[in-house]
C-alpha cells in the first residue's frame, strides 16, 4: 500500500511461534501467549510513532487477511480516540481491488505516446514537460529501470511487481482525465517488471510523438545518461555479454575491446546503429498501431532548453481527444 509503514503487532518468528503452538498445544494457549505478545509489541509502537499524533491524524490499518493483528491495534488505537480506517479483508482484498480499479482507470485517459530510437531523449522530454505542467506517467521511473538490456540502474534494485502496480494506481488517482497523460513507448515489460495490460493496450492504441535526434547528439546524450557505465568499463562490458545470443560472440567481443581501448563512444554508436535502431524499427510500427501518423518533433540538439522547447510545442499544438 503506498505510503505504508510496518508495525507488526507479532514480527515473523512470533507468527511462526504461536503458529506452531496453535497446532501442537492448543488454540486456546496460542491466543494466550498472542495476545501477550501483541500487547507488548503495541504499545511499543504506540510509544515510538503514536505518543506525538494529534487527534486528527487518521490511521489506516490492515495486515494480510484483514484477521486479528490488524484488529487488535485498530481496537486500542480507536480507544485512544483516533479515527481509525480497519481494511477489511486485508492487504489480499486491498490488492484485488486495486487490480480491478487500475484495470478499469488505466483505459480511462487519453495519452500521448513519445516515441523515437534509443537516445533521442524521451525520458528528457518527459522531465520538460512535467515541468511545464504536464501530466507525465513515467513508468522507467516507477521501474527503476531504464528498459533494455542495458537498463539497469547500478545500485538501485527494481521493486515488486505488487509495488510497480501500486505506484502506477497511485500515480494515475492523481490526474485529470480531462487532461492529456503523457509517456514513453515502453515494451510490456520495463526490466524485469510487466506493465499493467490495460495500460499497455491503452498506450498502443493512443496518438505518437515522433522524437528525433541525430545520431552523434544521441551518442553525448546517452554517455551523459549512462555516465555510470563511462566511469565503470568493467560493469559496462559485463553488460554487454547479455548480448551475445543477439548480436554474436564475435560483435561483442570487438565492442568489450573497443570500450578496453577506451572507445566506448564508438561502441555507443555501434549499439545504436547495429543493435537498438534496427529492433527498434520492426517494432514501433508493429506495437504501436496509430504510429505512422505520428507528430513528428526534430530536437536541434540535447540541451535543456530544446527540450523545454518542444515541450512548449508539444502541450501548444496536441488537443485532448475524447476517451472512449
């Protein structure tokens, strides 16, 4: 649940605990020494995080099925006074009813899908226009991917699929269906992470943006954006290797001693005209059906104010179309 914090009323080994004296002792026992346990556990948590609330705050309480942990702290906090919300059924009910709303919510807004090769920029225009004001669904972000094979982000591990689905409910509950929702073209999966199906089938049904680029600015854009792999050769080479079923031994191997040689600029290009343009191009028309009569959007160059630019133009010149 987003925004959610974890106060167990019993951790995992008590559950297992009293779990297990449930079934070898009796359940009258394992209710005994539960409720021992959860008191103590509560009023903990009552002196960490609750002592410094006012009586305003409203607390939203749940576990997994909705049962007697949640219920318990629920109880006590009602008696203090607080207003407090109880899901019933739990997290399993808050998670099937998130799954039929976002199946639902997702068809519900007009989008514009950004299109254009790896390294035209399409994350950049998505910052410029949320930065204008746009209502932007940044699903890399959310992922925290960068949705190819080199997509990983160093350091940052992608979150569940529960969570991905979590935030992009989240995200949407946020915007104006009378406004248009702009994002990227994503495949249907963003690193290891599937995209919600009614919103993908949204998306390929929606207007394109055409973003482009030239060749050598989408090189500097994509060494800027990936400065990660320029300042660790090693990680970038390991990378690399996870292309060998597609592109051969033989062409992987030049470009691990290119990026050695201190080439990767070279190597960056390569990628793009041998490897991510050609895959790029038997898909976008394939996936994305309303792509030929895409708006076309030709960047000058990389700079901020470029991109804020077509942002501009973008907003000025896309009408809303009703939503069917």
């Amino acid at each position: 649940v987003p925004g959610a914090v974890n106060w167990p009323t019993l951790n995992n080994a008590e559950r297992i605990a009293i779990g297990t004296m449930y079934k070898q002792v009796n359940a009258f026992e394992a209710k005994k020494r539960g409720a021992a346990l959860a008191a103590k556990n509560i009023a903990a948590h009552i002196e960490r995080e609750v002592i410094d609330k006012p009586r305003e705050w409203k607390p939203l309480v749940y576990c997994w099925r909705g049962g007697n942990r949640s219920g318990a702290l629920a109880t006590i906090l009602g008696a203090i006074g607080f207003q407090v919300t109880l899901i019933e059924g739990g997290y399993k009910a808050w998670r099937a009813a998130l799954v039929e709303d976002l199946a639902l919510a997702a068809p519900g807004f007009e989008y514009r899908v950004i299109c254009g090769p790896t390294g035209s920029g399409k994350t950049r225009l998505l910052h410029a226009l949320a930065a204008q004001g746009a209502q932007v669904l940044d699903l890399e972000a959310l992922a925290a991917h960068r949705s190819s094979v080199l997509g990983h982000i160093p350091g940052t591990p992608q979150p569940s699929q529960k969570r991905f689905d979590s935030l992009i409910w989240q995200t949407l509950r946020q915007f104006d269906p009378g406004q248009i929702v702009y994002v990227e073209s994503e495949s249907k999966k963003v690193g290891n992470l599937r995209v919600p199906d009614s919103l993908m089938e949204a998306m390929r049904n929606s207007p394109c943006v055409d973003l482009r680029l030239s060749d050598s600015e989408r090189v500097a854009l994509l060494l800027e954006d990936y400065d990660f792999f320029v300042q660790d050769p090693g990680h970038f080479c390991q990378r690399l290797e996870a292309l060998t079923e597609l592109r051969g031994k033989a062409v992987v191997s030049d470009w691990i001693a290119k990026v050695h040689a201190g080439k990767t600029p070279c190597v960056v290009h390569e990628l793009l005209t041998q490897h991510y343009d050609p895959m790029y191009a038997q898909s976008i028309e394939r996936n994305f059906k309303r792509f030929p009569q895409a708006l076309p959007l030709e960047l000058p160059d990389r700079t901020p104010a470029s991109f804020a630019a077509i942002a501009a133009t973008l907003i000025a010149h896309v009408p809303a179309e009703p939503v069917n």
